[in-house]
C-alpha cells in the first residue's frame, strides 16, 4: 500500500502506521467520528448480546490444521453466479457512508473494485446507484456490484429502483428480509441520533409515503400499520418475476426458510442477522450457518455476514458452507480513517490473512476447505 508521503502526494488520506489488522481501523474510525453517527454505525439492538456473539462465535471455533501438504501455486478464486472472483470477500450495504466519510460509498466502491472484492449497494445509500454504476460497473477486473433492497409499499416505485439498478449495471439483488421493522437500538437512542443536513438516502427520494391506515384506540402503531406494508413470501415471489437478475436473501437464519427460498427459486442467501442491530439474543451466524447448510446443501449458494475481522473467521465460514462472507463495520472503520485508501487495504489485509490461513491449514483452494478443519464440538 503506499506509505503515508504517496497519500500526501496524491491527497489521499493516509493510513496510520500501526494500522496492521481490522481491530486497529475500528480504534481510528472512533477517534475520527461523531459520537452520535458512531452510535449509529457501530451500535446494536438491545443490549448488543448478539453483536458481540457474532464475532465471539468465530473465534470460539477451533481449526484442526493438515501438514504437509504441497499449497504452491495456491490461489482464493472461487465462482459465484457465473463469474470467476479473484477472492471470496464482499463488503456488504451499510446505509449513509457518508457519516463517516464525505466521499461515502464512492471511496467505498472505487476500493473495492481496485481490490477486486464485491460491493453491495444500500438503498440507503447516501450516494446515487448510477453514480455508482458509472464509476465501476464497467471495470472488467472489478468484484461483483449488487444492489440491496429493502422492498418499499409502493410497487411501482419498487420496480422502477430495480430498473434503475439494472441500467446502471448492478450485477444481483440482495433482498433484505429479516427487519421488517428497525431494531430497538438502545445505543443510538441515547446518542438522539439524527441524520445531518445534506445527509439522506437519495436513491428513494420521490417516493410517496406509504398510506397511512386507522390505528384504532388503544392499538399499535407497529401491528395495527406498519406491519401491513412488511414484506412477505408473496413479495418475493413476486420481486422473482421482475427480474433475471440473481435474487439474494439477506437475513436467514432458520433452515425452513432456506428451504422456502429455494423453492421460489431465489438464487443464493446470505445467513445474517443484520449485525446484530434488529434483534437482540437471536443465533450468531457461525452457529447458524451450518444449519443453513445442511438443509439446502449445494442446490443454493451461500454467503454469510456478522463478526467476520480475521483471515481465519473467513476460512471458518468457508469450511462451514459459505461461498463468500461479507464484512461491514471493519469497511467503515477504514473508510473514517483514511477514505478510499483504508477501504482497499482492509480488504487486503482480510485476503493476505486468508491466504495465510490456507496454506497454514493445507489448503492450495477454497476447494480444500471443509468441515474436517473445525473441531467438532
């Protein structure tokens, strides 16, 4: 990476020297941040027992290396959807990047694709999806460019934001189902957190608000309203006949619903549980991700997120059944500290780490990655 004269030269952010593992961007990205878009970005739903689940259920996994085994010549390529990846991590959508860095998911998506990894789009983005489409979708080199979607009660304006994701060259949607409402975020509440001027999620703008309906005396504002325009199996079987492009769900964690994805004919799912930030105490994704496995087997491409930081949580997901992982909070960490440039060397730190681990359990591919390398509890 360059050093931090070339960052000046070129005026780049520079990387702080002792910056040498993801854990590091998360100690600048808080020195450099509001408080309260730090409460936001950073925080959990309720007490934040599964945010830190996650990553503590990684680390609870123990590998049981192979020796001796010839890895020359070894490489991190795998295949997804009908494409060759240079390597099998994806920066998954974090919403309004622009809190912790004026040049938001531009930055992010210019160093993703410079490091040929995969770039997830929020449709709460801060930044405009053509803007972002024009900037990388035509990069040969780059990582796959998918676009997140949270379905909106107005159909007609659904389906024009998926037309819009398909001229800008968006490669997949990545369907989010497990927040049909937002967590009960305890830590962004006592910040009183609020967007800043200039700050919103511009690819939603003009959209009409959704009609309100009657809350009877005494009733819920959650059940008796909101909850009408929730997404349901409906909305995806729906969402499947508006598009050829590769359907992902992002937020399953019981197998029954793997099973009911894959017979509506979605094409992939990512085993999440939104980071931690919807509910609290549900099941950390490493715990979760081998369920998911086991009932839809290799019929069905699966991703993970949640408490990924290391090399080795990456091979764990691997070994488990994940085709590729997807990191955020450590990405926007490095985004806070310095801009495009961090982004791209914490993803190169998450790859030299993967690769380390292979060749230190025996493993030349992905393709040698199996259960057999996690001790059985």
């Amino acid at each position: 990476m360059s050093t931090s004269a070339d960052a000046a030269q070129h005026g780049l952010q520079a990387i702080p020297p002792d910056t040498v593992s993801l854990a590091d961007y998360e100690r600048h990205a808080q020195a450099r941040m509001d408080a309260g878009a730090w409460a936001y970005l950073q925080g959990g739903a309720g007490d934040e027992h599964t945010l830190d689940a996650n990553a503590r259920a990684w680390q609870q996994l123990h590998l049981l290396p192979r020796v001796l085994r010839h890895t020359a010549g070894g490489h991190t390529r795998t295949q997804l959807f009908g494409r060759t990846l240079s390597h099998p991590l994806i920066l998954a959508p974090v919403a309004y990047q622009k809190l912790a860095h004026p040049e938001g998911e531009m930055d992010t998506a210019l160093a993703a694709a410079a490091q040929e990894a995969g770039f997830v789009l929020s449709t709460q983005a801060s930044t405009r999806l053509e803007d972002i489409g024009d900037a990388i979708s035509a990069d040969d080199l780059r990582g796959p460019l998918w676009m997140q979607l949270y379905l909106q009660p107005d159909r007609a304006f659904t389906k024009a934001l998926l037309h819009r994701a398909e001229a800008a060259g968006f490669d997949a949607i990545v369907l989010t189902v497990d927040a049909p409402t937002s967590g009960v975020r305890d830590r962004e509440r006592r910040a009183n957190f609020q967007l800043p001027v200039g700050i919103s999620a511009v690819n939603l703008l003009g959209m009409a608000p959704a009609p309100a309906r009657d809350v009877p005396a005494n009733g819920s504002a959650l059940f008796d309203d909101l909850l009408y325009h929730a997404p349901t199996w409906d909305d995806v079987a729906w969402l499947r006949a508006q598009t050829r492009r590769p359907i992902l769900l992002k937020g399953v964690l019981h197998p029954d619903d793997a099973r009911q994805a894959l017979s509506l004919g979605v094409d992939g799912l990512i085993v999440s549980n939104h980071g931690g930030r919807t509910l609290d105490t549900v099941l950390p994704t490493a715990r979760a991700l081998p369920r998911i496995a086991d009932a839809v087997g290799s019929d069905m491409p699966l991703l993970v997120d949640g408490g990924i930081r290391r090399g080795t949580d990456v091979l764990k997901a691997l070994a488990l059944g994940a085709r590729a992982v997807l990191i955020g909070r450590p990405y926007v960490h490095a985004l806070a500290t310095a801009g495009a440039l961090g982004v791209a060397h914490c993803i190169r730190l998450l790859r030299d780490e993967l690769e380390a681990a292979m060749a230190l359990t025996g493993c030349a591919t992905l393709a040698d990655i199996h259960r057999d390398l996690i001790e059985k509890s």
